[in-house]
C-alpha cells in the first residue's frame, strides 16, 4: 500500500489471508501514528489514515516498524484522560520487552489509539487546553494535526 505522510514515499505491506495482517512501518505504530521529521507531511499522514488505514478489515493485525506502545498510550491518557481502553493496556506493555510486543488488531486500535478517535468530546475538550481558538466542532482534519503538533513534543 502507498502510504505517505511519514515521508512521500513509505509504503506499507499488507497480507490479504483469513487472518489479515498489516506490516505498516512508519505509518502506524500501536496506539500512536508516524512522525513527520523526514520529507513527510502531516496533511497526506492524515488521508492514509483516514481513506486507507482506518478502512482496513477490523480483524487487520497490525504488526509497526517500532515499539512505542507505552508511549504512545501515555500520550492517548495525557490526551483523552477517560480513554478506558487505554488505561486497561498500560500496565500489561509498561516496562515490557520490545522483542515481545504484544500485536493489537485495528478494532482495539480503533479504541485506544487517539489517531483514530478523532471525535471523541474528551479529546477535543482537552486539545483546547493547548489550542483555545479550535473551533467548537472541530473537524477529524484539524483535531489529527493538532495530535500531531502535540505528540512532536512530547
């Protein structure tokens, strides 16, 4: 699959078996999306996501190029406080061995990685902590560049 954002040209390997799997690289990491430092662009990071990531079969086993989970599920927490799903995850990857990572599928994705909880009130309620002119009903666009611009410094 042509998946830019990280860089222009990141691609990412998906099986089409009865256990679908995504090899996603650089893309997408458990509970966390790519960085854009290297030639990317958040702007194309979000349209992987949204037309093809989030597309995907909710079975999709997602295998990342890293392990950043525990990282990333205390970004989600700092983000979306009430995020039950990530609050469940942490303990069992904190302080885990990388060579040992635990492989998530795009449903559980889909429930504690804030990349892809575009509209969740508590997300957008927090975000105006750290951007007060977001607009009331931001739209999943404005809310994914937001968490972007966030997590580059974090």
């Amino acid at each position: 699959m042509d998946t830019p954002g990280h860089t222009m040209c990141h691609i990412c390997l998906r099986s089409h078996t009865d256990e679908p799997a995504l090899f996603s690289g650089d893309t997408l990491f458990n509970a966390g999306a790519g960085n854009c430092h290297n030639g990317g662009d958040p702007n194309e990071l979000y349209a992987t996501f949204e037309k093809q990531l989030a597309a995907l079969p909710e079975n999709t086993r997602i295998y990342p190029g890293h392990d950043y989970i525990e990282n990333n599920l205390k970004f989600t927490l700092a983000r979306e406080p009430d995020n039950a799903a990530a609050r469940e995850r942490l303990p069992g990857v904190t302080g885990h061995d990388p060579a040992r990572s635990a492989v998530t599928t795009l449903a559980e994705e889909k429930q504690f990685n804030t990349f892809f909880r575009l509209s969740s009130p508590s997300l957008i309620a927090e975000l105006r902590e750290s951007f007060p002119d977001l607009p009331e009903q931001p739209d999943a666009k404005t809310v994914f560049l937001k968490l972007r611009e966030l997590r580059n410094r974090w």
